[in-house]
C-alpha cells in the first residue's frame, strides 16, 4: 500500500490533537512495512522534504501561519484548497498513491482530487464540515442541534462572541460580503463529504454526520500513552489544577476560573488566546493563586501532566473527542471534564467525573470532591493509565488498516 496524508499543519506545526494524532499513526503505519507519505503546508524554517520515522514529508502546500487574525484565515479558505489540488495531483503522478487520506479541513479537494481514480479518505475530526462557525455552538449559548442553513448562519452568527478562534467583531456580524464568503465555504466543506469514505474519531461525531445525511466508521485518535508515564513526581505544597487549551470562551477555562472561589488550590493554564485579559482580570479581581503560561511544545506536556493533581477540561461546546482526558488518564491523573460532545466518552466510569457544562456551581462542587475525597482520589488515578490503553497507536492503527483493506476491496 502506497498511502497519502493530506493534512493543513502537521509537526512540529501543531494547532491541536489533529496533527499529533496524524503523527503517531503516520509513524506506526511506516512500521507496518508501507509506504506512508504526509503532505502539508510549508512554513519558514523548515525544510521542503523530510524523512521522519520512515514517513516521507512534503511541505509544499499554502495555507495561514494559525487560524488566528483574518488574513491567516482568508489563506486558509482560499490558498490552501487551490494548493492541495494542484500539490495532490502532481505528488500522485509521481509517487502513484493507492490511497488519498484527508485530515480536517484538507477534505475541501476532495470533489476536484476525484478525477484520480484513487481511493479518498477523510477523518472528520472538527466541525467545518458541519458548521459555519466551526464549533456547533448555537446562538453562542448551547449544543447545536440543527442542520444550518444560510438564514440560520446569520441568525447565529450575531448572537456569538466568537467566530472560529477569532473574537466576533461588529465587521464580521454585520457584513454581508464576510457572512457569504464564509457560509460559501462552509458549503464547499459540506460537499466534500460526500466523495470520501469518512472516519469519525467518536460516536459522538458519528452520529452528528448521521444527522448530516452520511454514514462514517469510528475510529478514535490515537495516544502515545508511554510517554505518560514514569513523570516525575509532582512537588509537595498546594494542590494543582491544570487547565491546557486555547483561551477562547467556548473552551471554558474561564468557567475554571471562576469555580476556584473559595477554594485553596493553585491553577496553572497554558494556552493563547483572545480571552487571556479577560482570565487575567479575573485572576486579579477575585485574588485567585493562578497563573496564564504560553502553550509548550508537545513533548513538554506530559511533564505538565506529572506536576499537577488533577486536570479540567471545561468545554462549553462539543469536543469532537477529548485528547485532554485520555492523555491526563495516561498519566495518572483525575480528571474533570464537562458532560458534553466527546468528552463524555473519553471520561469513563472510573477515570474523571463529568459535571454540567457551563454550571461553575457544579465545576466548584465536583472540584471540591475531588480534592477532599482521597480514597476516590487514588481510585480515579489508578484505574486511568489502564482504560487509556484503548488508545495506544499500536490499538489504533489495528483499526485504520482493517478500514483500508476494506475500502481497497
């Protein structure tokens, strides 16, 4: 087998679990003696083709440096398409692919790229395809459950703080010209799906393309769960709270923030984003022992992991999955996470606890459990490295060959 990667970022470019999740099965399936090959976007300072753990890299595609700030996001919804299906096309008359697999928002060549004759394969790991606003929130205040259409778009649009992981400014609800061009692109996201044999990385996804009109084929991420364990272990003093994202208001850690009142612990979040003055002023306001870090590259984390007590993952909206959950059960850790979208089963009986999303009464209340019920505890801790062996990449990858196979026959 001779197996393409279409993916926007890939490391050390990472944007979030996508491109550590594409990394990992990338590497154990060169392992399993095929050719694996990942195309992505080129960035200043790294090199145009690399081999890396027996997967051959080809930066060549145009996209933004982030999703963050309007001229990144306008490349990438119009340079990064047109550079996949010019890249793809001349890539595969070389190499000959038997299979083309996308990754997130890459999905949107699929109706150009069908014109090879090869097999297409999309993991539907976030919610363009499924949103305009790319995060299912509706009217910025719950789960969405609808099916969106141009007039709901606007409609939704005008009720939310934020767009993507920019803040929604006045210039972005009330013109017309941005509303279609994005509603546009969302359309095109949309359609793409149908020419793709689709994975979905949770039942939860899976039953949202269901919603949508197609069929999918779980498979979850994967975890290098090794690199979770043997941490050293964490300092005595305070107990710790670890929060890791971005800081945008849909991922919660302001919530966090605001169910530490009255509670004696230190909190410690690593992200960036639009929301930093705001948890910055919430920190100072009610005099809370919390501190904002910058994001740390991917193989620092499990160190953040080993340091703190326990981990919370406070999504407002519905996490397509939940990598947070499944790398704190890895190391040990309990963690609290919101009862919603994926999170919910990552977060198994036994592992975490789940409290109502957007309740911080709830999120402070199941804090405090927590922290006093030491027995409970050593309990969630102990049963956490085991339940996230499911995960492992050798587990996965099992799965992934086993759908190819299928596809090719």
């Amino acid at each position: 087998m001779n197996l393409l990667f279409v993916s926007e970022y890939f490391p050390p470019k990472i944007m979030g679990g996508g491109e550590i999740n594409l990394s990992l099965l990338a590497a154990a399936l060169a392992k399993k003696t095929m050719t694996v090959s990942v195309i992505t976007s080129y960035h200043p300072g790294l090199p145009r083709f690399e081999k890396v753990d027996r997967v051959h890299i080809y930066r060549l595609l145009q996209t933004g440096e982030s999703p963050n700030g309007i001229i990144n996001n306008f490349k990438r919804s119009f340079l990064f398409p047109k550079s996949i299906e010019k890249e793809v096309a001349e890539l595969h008359h070389r190499k000959k692919f038997t299979q083309i697999h996308f990754m997130g928002t890459s999905i949107i060549a699929a109706a150009k790229l069908q014109q090879l004759n090869v097999p297409l394969i999309a993991t539907i790991e976030s919610y363009p395809t499924l949103c305009p606003k790319g995060d299912r929130i509706f009217h910025g205040k719950q789960e969405c459950k609808t099916v969106c259409t141009i007039s709901k778009f606007v409609s939704c649009q005008r009720d939310s703080t934020e767009i993507g992981k920019m803040n929604n400014k006045w210039y972005f609800k009330y013109n017309p010209l941005f509303l279609l061009y994005v509603y546009n692109h969302y359309t095109k996201l949309k359609q793409s799906l149908l020419h793709c044999h689709l994975i979905a990385i949770s039942k939860y996804v899976h039953n949202v393309l269901r919603h949508h009109g197609v069929e999918s084929t779980i498979i979850p991420n994967a975890l290098n769960t090794s690199a979770f364990v043997h941490q050293a272990a964490r300092k005595p003093g305070k107990k710790r709270i670890l929060y890791l994202g971005s800081l945008t208001a849909f991922k919660g850690p302001q919530l966090l923030l605001e169910a530490m009142t009255g509670i004696d612990c230190h909190c410690d979040i690593y992200g960036e984003g639009p929301l930093r003055k705001k948890l910055q002023q919430i920190i100072v306001k009610n005099n809370l022992d919390a501190e904002i870090h910058p994001p740390v590259p991917s193989h620092q984390i499990p160190s953040l992991y080993s340091a703190a007590d326990i981990v919370v993952f406070p999504s407002r909206w519905p996490e397509p999955f939940g990598r947070i959950a499944i790398e704190a059960m890895a190391a040990g850790k309990p963690v609290i996470g919101a009862d919603i979208g994926g999170i919910r089963e990552t977060i198994m009986n036994g592992t975490g606890m789940l409290f109502q999303p957007n309740n911080v009464q709830d999120l402070r209340h199941k804090l405090k459990e927590l922290l006093q019920d030491t027995k409970q505890y050593q309990t969630l801790a102990r049963e956490g490295p085991l339940k996230a062996q499911r995960y492992k990449e050798a587990t996965v990858v099992v799965q992934l060959l086993k759908e190819y196979k299928k596809i090719a026959s």
